[in-house]
C-alpha cells in the first residue's frame, strides 16, 4: 500500500493498539488515536475526575521558534503580552487573523529567552512564516519528532512524583520544567484540555515507550488509565473549553463571514491584551469590538432535567440521552425564535446535569436567561427548557492549587 | 427563637433523616437533625477500621437514590460522585465463572458460551423486567393513599393510581400481580436454564429478606432492584466515591448549607408530648428541645415503641408495629487486603476484579443456605456479594492494597443461642472459607477483618431486629401497608410526630424517596 495513503501512527500506538479493546479509532490531524479504550467510556472518564487519565495527544502541531525576534515574532501573532512571559511560562492563546476573527488557538511555551515551543490544532508554519518577513527567527515544526502525553486528574501529581527525577510540587499552573522520566529527558507543562489537575508531558519521539511504559507503572496502585479522546471531549465541555472546527471555524476556512468567530465571542477576554505593546494581528477589530460590545457570545446552556423527562414521558418512555459528548449544532430557541446554537452538547457524569456549549445572540446570552434547545425524541423534533450560565460548568478547587 | 427551640426535629442523621431535614430547612424552616453516634450517615458510613483501611461498613453500593434528590439539593456541588461499577462475576464450582457486563453483546456472548437460549432469553427478560419496574415506578413517588379512607385526599390518590393502573395494558398489570406474587425461582425458572445465572439473578430477590429464593414474594424485590435501570439515563448506579459515607457526607453538607443544625452525640430518649401532640424530644443526657414538628427517621419500633409512650397510640396501631417483621437476615464481612484475592477462575488480576463478584452457584445453592437460616443458624455456605472498593476508588485503602466487602446472607438475627463473640468469629470464619473455595489466596492476603451480625448492625447503626431495610419487602409491608395500615402517609397517630424512613413507603436501600416524602407531607400539614 502506498504509504501515505495509511493515516499516520502516533509515537505511541505499540502501546494504545494494544490496549483498546474498543478499537474505536478516531482522526487527529492525519493520525489515528483512540477514541476510547473500553466499550463503555464512564472508566476513562472517571479517570479524568478522579484518579489518572493517560492519553496520547502526539498530533498536537508543534513548532520551535528561536531566534533574538522569536518573542516579537509571538507578540506579534498572538493576543497575548509575550514580553511579560517569564522563562517556563506557558500561555493558552488564539491567533487572530486583520480582522480580530480567530484563526486557531494553541499554547505557546517560554523555554529560554529567545527559544519558544507553541503547538497548534492546524498547521501554522506559513501563518508564522508570512509574519516574520524581516525578523531574526528560525520557525521549526517539530510535531513529528516530538510525542506528547497528557496525564490528567486529582493523582496525576502523584503518579508523576513516583516517576520523574525532581517532585512536581512546586510546579505552578500553566508552568513548565524540564526533568525526566526513567532515563528520558522530558519537558513537564502543568496544562491540559480537562480543566482537572493535569499536566501534559512532551518527549523526543524516540523515547515515547519508555515514557509509556513508566507512567504506566508508576500509575497501577493509583488506578491510572488509559484514556481516549472521547472521554477527554465529555471533560472539556464540563471544564467551558471550545475546540476548533466544531466550535468555531478557523476565519481561514470560513465560507461566509457569518461562520467566523472573534476571541471575544468565545469568552476569551481574559487572554486578549489590549493593553499590550505594539501592533498585533487584529488588535484594531478587537478594539472596536471591545468597546461596542460583541452581538455573540459563547455560555453554557444547563438542560432542565424535569422538563427533559416530561418530553420523554410524553411518549411513554424514560430520557434518554446519548452517553458521550455529540458534535452536532442544536438550535437554541427563545420563546420559538431561534437566538443561537449548541455546538458540543454532553451528559455530565460529574454533575448529574445534562449540558452544551451555546452561541447565543446578544441580549439572549445574559446568565440566567431561560431559553430551549432541540432534542430528538423518538424521532421528532422537541425543545426542552435550559437556562443559561456562565462557563466553566465545573472547576475543581484543586486546579490551580 | 430560642437556644433548643426548632421548628422541626429530626431523629437520625442517616441518609434518610439528612435528607428530611434538608427538605424542611430548605422550605426554611429552623430545622436540627439529631444522631446518637459521633458520626453521620446511619447505616451509609465510611469508616477507617484499619489505619489506611476505609469501609463502607453497612450498606455498599448506589442503586436507587432518588435523581430528583441528587439534583434539588445539588449533591454533586457537595462532593457526591457515583463512580460505575461495571461488571458481575459469578465463579462457578467447576473452574470456570460466568460475567455479565456493562456492555450488550460482551455480555450476550458470555451467556451464549454456557448457555445459546439463555443468551437470547436475557435480552427479552431484561426489557420486561425494566418496562415492569417502569409501570410500578410512579407509585413510589406517590404517597400511597388509603383505601379505606374517604377523605378527598385518599380519593384523590386513588384516583390517581387508578387512573395509572389503567394506562397499563392488561398484559402488563396482569405481568405485575405476577412478578408482585410469585417467587424469583419461579420467575427465572421460566426464563432461563444455566444454573449460575438464575443463581445469582435469584440473588438480588432474597436481599435484605428473610426469604429463600423459592419464596413467593420475591420476584417482587428482584424488581425492587430494577427501578435503578428506569433512571439509567441519570446514572445514578455505582459505588459512590469514599463509599456510602460519601453520600451522606454530601446530603449533610448540602443540609447544612440550607441551614439545617446537626447534632451528633445527641441520642433521643424521649418524644415529648404535650396536649395530644409532639412537642419536642429528650435527649438522653437530659436536654430538652422543643419544636413544632418531630419527625422521626429511625426504625418502626424505636420510632413508635421506644420513643413514644404506648399510651398516646391507639393499642391496634401498636400491635400492627409489634407485627411489623424486622428480622436482620444479613452480615457484612469487611476486608483489609495486602494484594488482590486471585480467583482460580481468573488468574492475575482482571478487569472483573472492578465489579461485583458473587457466590451464587446455583438458586438451590442460595435455597439451602436459607434452609439454615429458617431453623436458626447461619450458613455454613453462604451467598456472598463481594466487590473491591479500592478497584474502584483508590483512596479506599493504601497505594497496592485493597479491601472487600462482603455483604453475605444469611445470618439470622434470631442465631440459635443469640449471638456472641465465638459465633461472630465461626460466622467470619464461614465466610472466609467460602471465599477461599473460589480465591485461595484470600487467607494469606487478609491484614484485617470486620465481622458485622445482624446484632452488630442493631447495636452500632441503631437499626432495631438488624434489617437492613428496617422491615422487611414483604408483600404485606408495602405501599399502604408501610408500616401500618392507615399511616402509610408519613403521618402517625401522634400529631406532630411523622415518620420517614426506610420503614415507611417505598422502603430500603439508599433511596432517600422516604425522607424526601415525610419532609414533603410535614410541609403540607404547615400551618
């Protein structure tokens, strides 16, 4: 077979292949990953919310940008004040295209001076590339060369004082360190895609079994699982984290203009500095959005329970609701008037609550106010009763702590 | 108001009464919950019997709490969190074991190994049972009417269940007098061949029963224990984190949170009554508290036979809770572990190793131990219900050990010759030996061990007779006949004093439906 007509690997699938029982394989960037591991992905996601969740995150694109203008290059691109980044610092960022609409959103890592790593959902190589004309910046994608695990959950502390060279302790939220697991040099951010205590653990491809392989000791006597992608999207919503192509639409892929999206519509304010140096990409769009106000916002809609069963009893049967994380637009109504859309609707295991990511229209998105959203029941179109609230649904106290 | 001046009391700080008096506090009323132990949580406790070894000493696993109590009093914001538990084992005699998993076509194919027919048959029976459990459903909800009664209410309540019965297809009531009558043996028996599946099928109808699987009656508690699948979309089954003690430390946040006192070491030696109704109570150390309302959520004999003078109760009313059947036929056997117990049928360790595990070979197997138990002895082969808490929750017990509950039946609360240290120890040791038969390596493997008698439960978690339900689910205890005819409406004889537990409608387990109903009818009385 040709080649590159197979999806690729990750780093890891020796070990992940072998594991899932489910073989429910899901597409990231070209590669293959798990989409969970047992039939049932309620383990995997307790994982996540109270032990230790491991999953493979390799298709993360990576780039290493150095050089004396890599934090202007940065600043430049991204919505945040990269001159105030301190050395293992990590920064949760988009990136804007002239216009203030979102383009992809990423973190971006102070690994020396002039020496940053940023990782992407889509390829950003040219996006970099056209905005560095005339500085002194060497942009290296790495996302093949470099495998990337993401332990999350209450012990993954724990599990990764039992492993690493040097205790996790001091580490802060949204830091980094380098140390090293076995004999492998690793570097340790604590962030994560689950709004849990979590770190995320990035390593030369190579190394990436033994890496494995440690955790996956260290983790036995604190109940460490293996964890696909679907169980990690059920968090995510929990923990008010958007995800590109399903809630939003990168602003170089829109069709319509109607289909882009600004950091502020998704709720990013806090990682836009306006009151930052210099020019950035899109800084005049966003500042004219901040002051007149956005016409979207992206909430978080809780489904009333009651009014859920009620439409099921009417047919004669008990809710039911699928038992993971759905990817499909939903109509989100205001007295029978559509105001917006639910992007990513999800049980919540945690918190007995049935909840979604909605894109409501300006004055609709204001906490508290009562609108509806469609289900299928038993083949027809229903809408049951929600109100909206602010996101994150969850967030543990033990996050940041 | 005054120091020790309340609205309402309540007597009992288990899950029911936390839940009464969360109800009550949150319809803001200046509501105390009183406990006799140090500790909340009743029957539902966690406790560390051995440094770094936590039990979920008494009741084990969430089925049927209420959702509509999980959501009104937020207990998730309190830290209750149902962990699945996703799996059965039942090891079977010749070496081999029988599973049932959370997953459809794993477990048809598991049956289909042992059995083709009963591979096919378990799909149809779990519909019916689960479309029987959704037609007996409502009425749990329901403060059961009397229908002797001509008040408007009772009329209108049974209008109500017969406006509901109605609905149902003739097919399906004529399934439900069925199911309510026949004995579980003979319900599976129609269904099914392979031993080790009606064994432990047959398992969860005699739970908390005094009652062989062969009894009539039983099919109806096996149905009890399908009303948890009606709310499957809720998931509210599993084991809940830190054990059952995590779900009444959670109700008694959220309590607490509405405004509700909880005393504990606060143990009730009196109702007071004054004019004919429920003033208040004393407690043992002589303290007075006063209150409009008392509601009590401890057993049907303490609640009306040792709290209350006989005197302010009608003399039928007090032979009816003199009837009231309450013997314990059940023990626990609680398991400090220094490595897993390795199953012959499953070597190393197993993902089975997350779920249940049960000792039920075969309905005569269950039949026999019963046998024992009629004439007064515990059995020597006992049905156990075991599962590993630290599989499950790893803060159960330090990094590499475990422990294991074994809820075990029976154990007669009537042991010939009452119950002592040496019968404990020969009731444990009976346990042990049974485990041993299926997992050798459990001897060497125990650090420590509880054994908790019918007794034992009476004596700690203050449950009179040892029932686990604090009454039996017997045909004659149910609905309006909980725990007497007439006041099956949380109301009792005494005004002022109401009661709700797991003695009153619907009955046991941690369901919380009577505690949230009693708080419901004390709202109504209000004036």
């Amino acid at each position: 077979m040709l080649e590159t007509l197979e999806l690729k690997r990750t780093p890891f699938h020796e070990r992940t292949s072998r594991l899932s029982i489910a073989q429910n394989w899901r597409r990231w960037a070209g590669h293959i990953v798990a989409g969970s591991y047992e039939l049932e992905i309620d383990r995997e996601y307790w994982a996540i919310r109270d032990g230790a969740a491991l999953i493979d995150v390799s298709p993360l694109m990576k780039y290493l940008i150095e050089g004396e203008d890599a934090a202007r290059l940065l600043h430049k691109v991204t919505t945040r004040d990269i001159f105030k980044m301190a050395i293992g610092q990590v920064y949760y960022t988009g990136w804007c295209d002239d216009d203030g609409k979102l383009l992809d959103d990423g973190t971006v890592s102070r690994l020396a001076e002039n020496r940053f790593r940023m990782t992407s959902a889509e390829p950003s190589l040219r996006w970099l590339s056209m905005n560095a004309v005339g500085m002194d910046v060497k942009i290296t994608e790495v996302t093949e060369q470099m495998a990337a695990l993401s332990l999350q959950g209450p012990k993954s502390r724990t599990v990764l004082n039992r492993c690493c060279a040097e205790p996790l302790d001091t580490l802060k939220y949204f830091r980094l360190m380098e140390t090293s697991i076995g004999n492998v040099p690793v570097s340790i951010s604590r962030t994560g895609y689950t709004g849990d205590l979590g770190y995320e653990i990035w390593m030369e491809a190579e190394h990436a079994l033994p890496v494995w392989d440690a955790l996956m000791g260290a983790g036995n006597d604190y109940g460490i699982t293996p964890c696909g992608i679907l169980a990690m999207d059920m968090a995510r919503v929990e923990a008010g984290l958007f995800m590109i192509d399903v809630d939003y639409t990168r602003s170089n892929h829109a069709w319509i203009a109607g289909q882009q999206s600004t950091p502020f519509e998704l709720g990013l304010d806090w990682a836009v500095s306006l009151d930052k140096k210099g020019y950035f990409v899109g800084r005049r769009a966003l500042e004219r959005e901040k002051r007149d106000g956005s016409s979207w916002k992206l909430m978080g809609l809780e489904i009333d329970w009651v009014g859920l069963e009620r439409l099921f009893a009417d047919v004669g049967l008990p809710p039911h609701i699928p038992a993971m994380a759905v990817r499909a637009s939903l109509p989100v109504m205001y007295e029978g008037q559509q105001v917006g859309y639910a992007s990513t609707s999800t049980w919540s295991p945690l918190l007995k609550k049935y909840i979604a990511l909605v894109h409501l229209q300006r004055p609709y998105y204001a906490p508290g106010t009562s609108l509806t959203m469609e289900v299928t029941v038993e083949h027809h179109r229903r809408h049951a009763p929600g109100k909206v609230v602010k996101l994150p649904f969850y967030e543990p106290s033990w996050k940041r702590k | 108001m005054a120091a020790n001046h309340y609205d309402a009391i309540v007597i009992g700080a288990g899950h029911n009464g936390l839940i009464a008096g969360a109800y009550l506090a949150r319809a803001g009323k200046k509501v105390v919950i009183l406990e006799r132990r140090e500790m909340v949580g009743g029957a539902a406790v966690t406790e560390e019997i051995f440094p770094g070894y936590r039990f979920t000493e008494f009741s084990y696993v969430v089925s049927l709490l209420r959702p509509e109590i999980i959501r009104e009093l937020e207990l998730p914001r309190h830290g209750l969190k149902i962990l699945p538990l996703p799996s059965t084992v039942t090891p079977m005699d010749n070496g081999d074991y029988l599973a049932a998993w959370a997953d459809h076509d794993q477990t048809r194919r598991e049956i289909y190994r042992h059995s083709p027919r009963d591979a096919e048959a378990y799909d149809e029976y779990n519909l019916v049972m689960a479309r029987a459990a959704k037609a007996i459903k409502p009425v749990l909800g329901l403060v059961p009417p009397d229908p002797s009664s001509m008040s408007p209410r009772d009329l209108l309540g049974l209008l109500k269940l017969g406006q509901y019965a109605k609905s149902l297809s003739e097919k399906e009531l004529y399934r439900i007098a069925k199911l309510v009558t026949q004995s579980s043996a003979d319900l599976l028996n129609e269904w099914f061949e392979f031993g080790p599946l009606k064994g432990t099928k047959s398992a969860s109808g005699i739970i908390g029963t005094f009652l062989g699987p062969h009894s009539p009656g039983t099919a109806y508690v096996l149905l009890h224990h399908y009303m948890g699948e009606i709310d499957g979309a809720f998931r509210a089954w599993g084991f809940a984190k830190d054990g059952n003690g995590g779900v009444t430390t959670a109700i008694a946040s959220s309590a607490r949170a509405l405004g509700a006192e909880i005393r504990t070491g606060a143990a009730v030696s009196q109702v007071i009554v004054k004019g004919g109704r429920a003033a208040g109570v004393a407690l043992e150390n002589g303290d007075e508290l006063r209150a409009k309302v008392v509601l009590s959520a401890a057993d049907p004999k303490r609640s009306f036979l040792q709290f209350v003078e006989s005197k302010h109760f009608p003399d039928d009313f007090v032979q009816q809770i003199r009837n009231f059947r309450v013997r314990g036929s059940s023990g626990k056997v609680n398991i400090a572990l220094s490595e897993l117990p390795e199953f012959t049928c499953l070597p190393g360790e197993s993902p089975l190793h997350r779920g249940a595990i049960s000792i039920s070979p075969s309905i005569d197997y269950i039949e026999r131990a019963y046998d024992e138990a009629k004439y007064g002895q515990f059995s020597k082969n006992p049905y156990i219900d075991m599962f590993i808490p630290s599989m499950i929750d790893r803060d159960m017990a330090p990094p590499g050990h475990h422990v294991m509950s074994c809820f075990v039946q029976y154990a007669p609360y009537d042991i010939e010759g009452g119950w002592d240290d040496q019968k404990r120890d020969a009731f444990g040791e009976a346990v042990i030996s049974t485990i041993e038969r299926y997992a050798p390596n459990i001897r060497r493997a125990i650090v420590g061990k509880q054994v908790i008698t019918p007794k034992d439960i009476e004596r700690i978690a203050g449950i009179t007779g040892g029932n686990i339900f604090h009454g039996e689910l017997l045909l004659h205890q149910l609905f309006f006949l909980r725990p007497a005819p007439q006041w099956a409406d949380f109301r009792t004889p005494l005004p002022g004093y109401y009661f709700g537990a797991s003695g009153a409608h619907p009955g046991g387990g941690v369901m919380g439906a009577a505690g949230k109903l009693s708080a419901q009818e004390v709202l109504a009385d209000w004036k």
